[in-house]
C-alpha cells in the first residue's frame, strides 16, 4: 500500500525492552511505562530480534504474554530472525525488510523506527533508511551514538505524540486494530452533509453524503458505517475504487460489521469522504418493533422512516446515512426531497425543519449528535394529525414546545399526550437536571418505544419512559453500545420509582451487562430487569436517596459528551465512598468471576518499596502518584496549577505471581495541607475523582490517570497532600490503617518550589496527634540529603507548643497588621492573598512580608546541623497543628541542580507521617 504509513516502532528485545537476571528474563522498571504511553501517542509497536534457530513467532509471542509485553506489541509485528532463510538476522538487511513489510511499509523512512542497545544493529539500521536510536544501558550517550537514550523513559522525549486528539471524543472510541490486513483506525467526524432523494415516478430512492472528519493520534485506515450499497466514491474530491470502502467483520456479532477507507491517512489530517449509493432497507438486523419503511402508495404516497433500534446491529443513523459509532458527535444536516408527487408529504423530525421548496425541507441536528440522535418520519401530510402544548421547565426555566403527532386514523387524544409529554418533561428536570435539547420534543405516537434526542416515536404505554431517556440516553450518552445498559436500566428504575432498595447477592451468577468487546453494537436484552437489580443493590448500598443525588450530579456534570459505565461506577465510588460499588460492577455490570487465587494491587510507597502491606521505610512521596497540569502523559511531578484542570496519576501495580485483576479502580483524593498521620478510609474516602482498568496481569504495572477538576485545585501557596487507594474483588485496604501498613494505600506529600541562591521557603503543614483525650510530645525530624547535611533550616510554630527549655533559643516574629478585612485561613493553612495583591502566593523571600501575617508572633527555631536533626513539639488532644518549616537555599547552590528535604513526625521513635520538599535551584 503506498505511503503514508502509521508510525511503527520495532523494539530489539534482549537488553532493550527485557534484562536477564538469575537466569530469568525480567522487564526493565521503564518498559511497560514507555510502550503503555508510546501507543497512547499513536505509535505501533513491534519486535525485531535474533532468534536461536528453531524458535518461532509463536513461541516468542508467548513470552510476551508471560512478561506483560503482548498488550503493547502487536503479534502481527514481530520479527525475527528465523523466518530468513538460513537464520540470517541483524545486522544484515533482510529481517529489517521484513520488519517493513509486516508494517505495510513499502520503503524505509523517518516512520520505521528502530531502537536497540547494540551499536552495530543501530548503525545498520540507519544504513538501510531507518530512523534507528540507540538505547544505552550503561552510562551517558556519547556524540559517536548518534541518536540515543539512556533510558526507555527518556524515549518518550524522543517520540511526541503523533496529532493532538483534543476537543473531540477519540478518548472514547474503540482502539485501533488489524483488519484484513488494513489497519482500521476510529476518527473524529465534524460534520455529515447527506441528500436523500426519493423519486416518486420511479419509486427509487438515492444518497449522496459527504463525511468531514479528523484522525487523531492514529494514522491508518478510518473506519465507519454504511448499511447501503455505494455506487461511488471519492476521498477528498479525488474519485477511488468501490472495493476500497469495503466492509469488513470487527468481530462483534451478528450484522456489526464496519466499512473500512482502504486509504492509510496521516495522523491529526482532516478529510472529507463523499459516498452516493441506492437507498433501500437497510442492510442490518431486523430486530425491534418498528422496522424502517420505504413504502410506496397511490398518488404517488411515501412512508419513510428511519426505525432505529438498540436491539440490533446496523441500526441507528448508518441505516440510510454513512456514520460513525456512538462515541462520536457531530453536526448533521439532511437534503430531503421528494420529487415527482403532487401530494404534500410532512417530515416529523427532533431536527430543525425549513422549507426548500415543495415537498422539499432542510434538517439541521447539532454538534451533539450522535448516530443515535436524529428522529426522521416522512409521510403525506393528510395522514398525519398534530397538537402542542408548553412545558415550562423548573430548573432551567426554559419553555419547551412539545410537538405530538399521530396517524389520523389512530383513536389516541393526541392533545392529552402532549400535555402528557409536557409533564414527564417538568418532572425529569426536577429529577435529573436540565433540559439540554434546545427548546422543543418531538414524539410520533406510533408504536413501539425508540428515544432520541428530544424525540421519541412510541406508543402511549412507554411515553414515560421514553421522555426519560432524553435525560438518560439521548442527554447523557453511553459511549458505546455495551454502555448503554445503564441508560435502560436507570430509566426502568425511575419508572418505578426510583426508590428500590435490595442488597446484592454476590452469590448468584455473575452478568455481562456491559461486555468488554468495544465493537458489540446493541444493548444487552437483560439490561432492563437485571440492569434495574443493579442500581437496587447501589441503593441499598448508600441509600436510595444518595443514589438519585449523585446520578443527578453526574448528569449535571456530565452530559455534555458521551459516558463509560466505569465513569458511573467511579463518580459513585468518589462521592459516596462505598467501595462495594466496585466489587457490584465486576460481577454484575462487567461480568466477571470470583478471583481465585486474589490478585495483590500495590502502589509503591518508595523507590525501594518491595510490595509489602508494612513498610518502614519512607512513605509520603510515593513514586507511583503524582500530578500533571496539561494532560501530557509526563511522568514527573507538577504542583497542582490553580483555576484550571489538572490530571493525577497512579502506576497501579500487581503483586501477584498468578492472578490478574480484571477490573480495578484507584480513588484520589486531596487533603488540601501537607500533613501526616492520614487514615483509611476517613481520608481517603469520599474522594476527589477515580479512575478504572481492566486486566492487570501477574507481575504488571499501569498508569492510570484521571481528570482533577479545576474546582478541586486549592489555591496558588497552598501545599496538598494526594491520597490515592486501589480497590479490585476480594482486594481493598483494611480500615483503621495507615499509608504504611497498607500496600494499595500511598500519598504524596511533595511540594516543588522554583528558588534561588539564598533564597527561602516557608512549607506550611500540619502535626496531627489523633489521640482524642492525651496531650503528647511528638518529634519534627529533618532529612537533609547527603552532600547538603549544612542547609539552613527552622521550624515555625506557636509559643505553647515548644518546650519551655527551647524558648528562649527561639527568634520571635513580628506581627504585621493584615490590609483590610483580615483574610480567612483556607485548609492549606495558608492565607488567601486580597484581590490587590498580584505577586506570587508562595511563602518566600521574594515577598517576606506574607510571613508576618501568616504566621504572625510564632516562634522561629533552627534545626540542628547534619543529615537528620530534631525538634520536640507539644501537641494537645486531638489537634492539627498548623506549623512551617523554613529552608534557605545555599548561597552557593548550583543553577539547574535540584535536592528534596524531609520533614517527619515521630511518636515513640516510630515515623507516623512525613512531607517532602524539592527545591529546583533557578
């Protein structure tokens, strides 16, 4: 296939990707990191390696499957030397060829990719028309290597992402895979223009659509759906072979299948596809009630509908309008003609309808839109019979004009339905939230129940529920079609009432209601009744009352872009901090079984932190926890960033030598002061946001990330601490127990300030005594790293809480009056700064006036030299003493370098908590 060709990385093995320990092959600490994130950026991963003769693809791919490797390289990519003839292997050409043709490469180029530890095999590569980079495993790259690493982490420096996926819904869509040969990739259409003609004197109808769209991070083929036969095609106005929009098996069932543009597109393009074909019924399951219709009368007379189903594949918009899967939103507008009758026709339409002419409309649905969204009947107008009535909605306030139709031959008082209609849609908003399609509902009293956006065709009997779904399904939308359990399974509970109540019986079977092939396209039958029973367990979990509070603040905050069942289940984890959400999804929303024998999540509490429960050693800078204030996939700490959103990250581990986690969430949470002595489940739950995975294999880590709301960033000078608990079946923290007796509990209590040579800091924290009813006298031990056993440093605090015998050592600060209204202490334990004040927020030298008002009178006294030095602090029953600790940058400091201090607490010699401070000299 000629170029151009996805970006295709093919990693050596031995001593590249996997070391030899014992005997025993074993991933180096950066490589599930580095192939985890480098296909999250676009890239496609495969293996060029020497072989011992005899050792096939097969056996090759089952030691990735053993190192956790096979998730990231594709099988359809390995390489190796012993399938050339005479086992010839790098550094000669031949298997570098061959990498190139299983990638569909036809040449080399800057997009074939090679990284390996050996000079020679580099060297080669590059020779042959490769982009190859060297992997150093010892030491610094010298100018002889030419491109190269010293790590697998610094590769991703190397290897940006390939397009930028913001601003659409890629994050939602199904991953891309082999099909056929082509490498299908989801896209991101903007727009679908589409004319449907339909001629009466022949009774023939035609389309003719074009598809604007955008590839993400993912160069390859797109895919789509048509459910009618193309009679031409065109890819950015250029005319291509019909055999290139072909359509191919995804692997998802009954009449699923998706046409794929045979074309191999640049990642981040934008495109446009143009398709004309034959309208007929469409080519796609006969399942549901009310079928779609091209039916033909006297006078010339049409009936034409569109009859979406979730009960069968083929179904929604793709039926009659070339479209995406349901995790896409776009604009859609409609050419309806209806040439050669002079009988007038009415379009029924949740769109906005205008006039074009006789029998002729235009009809716009908005950017919101999905495949499922557009309701579309055509039929002779004195067919059709209409009423109105007005909802004035109580939250939002809006006035919604309620559109009922009905065939004039129906019995139905369509006058009592709409007003009907108007009542659901007063009481949804009451329950669930604003109205968020425009200022108008659409329902054709017909037969059936099918929701769309705003609209609904239906008979009377499921009126309700289908205004429901504009709330729940067609206003917050499943992602996928195995998502859209939730949206029937909510809607049948509000039906009756929602205030069900009855606990889960973990004993009874397990059930898929959402299965994890993303490319299954209809609603599991069983969502109605057994999906309801889900959301009774949930109520009897947190209350029935809870329930409908937090599926109210989903929607409020969710609605605007289509949801994952995992995003439901973590929102009620977060909020409501009952971690049997998570074992009631694995059973009876996922499907899974029992875990036998149980797999072991661990977060590391330090670098050298083997897995245990208990851990002496130190805990409140987890490495596996940290936050970053774009949504860059970086791995190295940030500072939460004020006023916007922010993204926190766990590297979720398993400890097990056997069992794989097939569903987890990690809940984060934010104590806003750097503190100590942080106890589960009190503040680790209700959390701040939490985040899903699904198959953690034995011995594998992932990176985990989720979206930490600009609402939940404390302000600039504040100094957080980041809890972070995993849960998975049979597998959570004991209660009562702290971050270092509990290996899937972690925090993170660092601080990283930019300063310079004699330059200070002054880090607010809190020493906690959870005594409720005993004073104690607890120790503030600071760890000053090796070299730096000399810097300055001194601790703040009230008069009564230094022993009387240190007084007198200690320096008194002034108190300066604060300006205006005096500023309230936020949580942090540090001062808002008033509107007027534009510097930085921080307690540092550059404005040390704010010390005086934050901690006005306080006594200043010096640690000890060394590399650990001590200060007794008086704690009262049960209090949270808000203390500081200063550090002043040497004076001779180097520019660039960067060191981290400790401030510990201990009771009875014993560690209890800890925070971190890590100074970059600028």
């Amino acid at each position: 296939m000629p170029g151009p060709y996805p970006t295709t990385v093919f990693f050596d093995l031995g001593d590249t990707l996997v070391t030899t320990v014992g005997g025993v092959r074993q991933r180096y600490a950066d490589t599930l990191d580095c192939l985890q994130i480098l296909k999250a950026r676009g890239y496609r991963l495969g293996l060029l390696s020497n072989q011992p003769a005899g050792t096939g693809v097969a056996a090759i791919q089952a030691q990735l499957e053993q190192l956790r490797l096979a998730r990231y390289i594709e099988s359809e990519l390995i390489t190796l030397s012993t399938e050339i003839p005479g086992n010839v292997g790098k550094p000669a050409q031949p298997i570098f060829d061959l990498a190139l043709v299983k990638a569909g490469h036809d040449a080399a180029s800057p997009g074939a990719i090679f990284v390996s530890e050996t000079a020679a095999d580099v060297l080669a590569a590059r020779g042959f028309g490769w982009r190859a980079i060297r992997r150093r495993n010892g030491g610094a790259c010298v100018p002889g290597d030419g491109e190269c690493v010293a790590s697998l982490w610094a590769l991703l420096d190397r290897l940006p992402t390939l397009a930028d996926s913001a601003g659409g819904n890629l994050d939602l869509a199904p991953p891309p895979r082999l099909v056929d040969g082509l490498w299908a990739v989801p896209v991101d259409i903007a727009q679908i223009s589409a004319a449907l003609r339909f001629d009466a004197a022949t009774q023939q109808a035609s389309g003719d659509a074009t598809l604007e769209f955008r590839l993400g991070a993912n160069a390859g083929c797109p895919i789509f759906d048509l459910r009618q036969t193309p009679t031409g095609a065109w890819l950015d106005g250029a005319p291509i072979s019909l055999t290139e929009v072909a359509a191919h098996d995804f692997g998802g069932g009954p009449h699923s299948n998706l046409r794929v543009l045979a074309r191999v597109l640049e990642a981040g393009s934008n495109h446009n596809l143009r398709l004309t074909y034959a309208v007929g019924l469409p080519q796609a399951s006969t399942a549901g009630s009310y079928q779609p219709q091209i039916t033909w009368s006297a006078g010339p007379r049409l009936v034409f509908n569109f009859g979406f189903t979730d009960l069968g594949a083929g179904r929604y918009l793709e039926a009659f309008v070339p479209a995406n899967l349901v995790y896409d939103q776009f604009e859609l507008n409609l050419d309806l003609q209806l040439l050669n009758t002079a009988i007038p026709h009415t379009p029924i339409s949740n769109g906005v309808v205008g006039s074009l002419g006789s029998n002729h409309w235009s009809i716009a649905f908005p950017s919101r839109s999905t495949a499922f969204s557009p309701l579309l009947e055509l039929r002779p107008t004195d067919s059709l019979q209409s009423a109105t009535a007005n909802a004035l909605l109580p939250v939002s306030g809006s006035n919604v004009t309620v559109t009922a139709w009905k065939l004039t031959s129906s019995a139905v008082d369509i006058a009592a339905q709409a007003s009907a209609i108007a009542g659901f849609l007063a009481n949804n908003e009451t329950s669930s939230g604003r109205y968020v399609h425009d200022g108008r509902f659409t329902a054709f009293i017909h037969q059936g129940g099918m929701e769309y956006d705003g609209g609904t065709t239906s008979a009377t009997g499921p009126l309700r529920h289908e205004a429901f779904h504009s709330w729940w399904a067609r206003g917050l939308k499943p992602a996928s079609q195995p998502d859209a359990w939730f949206d029937e399974a909510w809607t049948v509970y509000n039906d009756n009432g929602a205030a069900g109540v009855l606990p889960f019986n973990f004993a009874a079977p397990a059930l898929a209601l959402c299965p994890r092939n993303p490319w299954v396209r209809i609603t599991h039958i069983d969502a109605y009744s057994a999906g309801e029973r889900v959301w009774k367990g949930l109520a009897a979990l947190m209350g029935a009352a809870t329930l409908r509070e937090q599926m109210r603040a989903f929607y409020q905050a969710r609605h605007p872009r289509p949801v994952r069942s995992e995003d439901i289940e973590c929102h009620l984890l977060a909020r409501t901090g009952q971690p049997d959400c998570v074992d009631a999804f694995h059973r009876f929303v996922y499907g899974f079984a029992d875990p036998s024998p149980t797999p072991d999540l661990w977060l590391r509490d330090d670098t050298g932190d083997p897995g245990a429960n208990a851990w002496s050693g130190r805990f409140w800078d987890s490495p596996d926890l940290w936050i970053r204030n774009q949504d860059d996939d970086g791995l190295e700490h940030q500072n939460p960033e004020y006023g916007q959103d922010n993204w926190i990250h766990a590297r979720v581990r398993n400890r097990s030598a056997t069992a794989t986690a097939r569903h987890l969430v990690v809940s984060f949470n934010i104590k806003q002061y750097a503190g100590s002595q942080f106890v589960y489940p009190a503040d680790f739950l209700p959390a701040v946001t939490a985040a899903a995975a699904f198959d953690l294999g034995p011995g594998e880590s992932r990176i985990l990330k989720a979206r930490l709301p600009r609402s939940a960033i404390p302000p600039t000078g504040s100094h957080p601490c980041l809890l972070a608990s995993l849960f998975t079946r049979f597998d959570r923290p004991q209660a009562g127990r702290h971050v270092w007796e509990q290996n899937n509990l972690a925090q993170k209590n660092l601080t990283v300030v930019d300063l310079a040579p004699n330059a200070w800091i002054v880090l607010p924290l809190l020493a906690i005594n959870l005594r409720p009813r005993l004073s104690r006298t607890v120790e503030l031990e600071l760890v000053r790293p090796t070299g730096l056993e000399e810097v300055a440093a001194s601790l703040l605090l009230e008069k009564r809480a230094l022993p009387p015998r240190l007084r007198a050592n200690a320096l008194v600060l002034p108190t300066a009056p604060l300006r205006g209204t005096p500023d309230r202490l936020d949580c942090s334990c540090d001062r808002h700064l008033d509107a007027q004040d534009t510097g930085p927020a921080l307690l540092t030298s550059h404005v040390p006036e704010r010390l005086a008002q934050a901690f006005a009178g306080a006594l200043e006294l010096a640690f000890g030299g060394g590399q650990r030095a001590r200060l007794p602090v008086l704690l009262r029953p049960a209090e949270a003493l808000r203390v500081g600790l200063r550090v002043k940058v040497p004076a001779n400091a180097r520019r660039g370098t960067r060191f981290t201090l400790d401030l510990v607490q201990r009771e009875n010699g014993r560690i209890v908590g800890g925070v971190a401070l890590e100074v970059r000299v600028s």
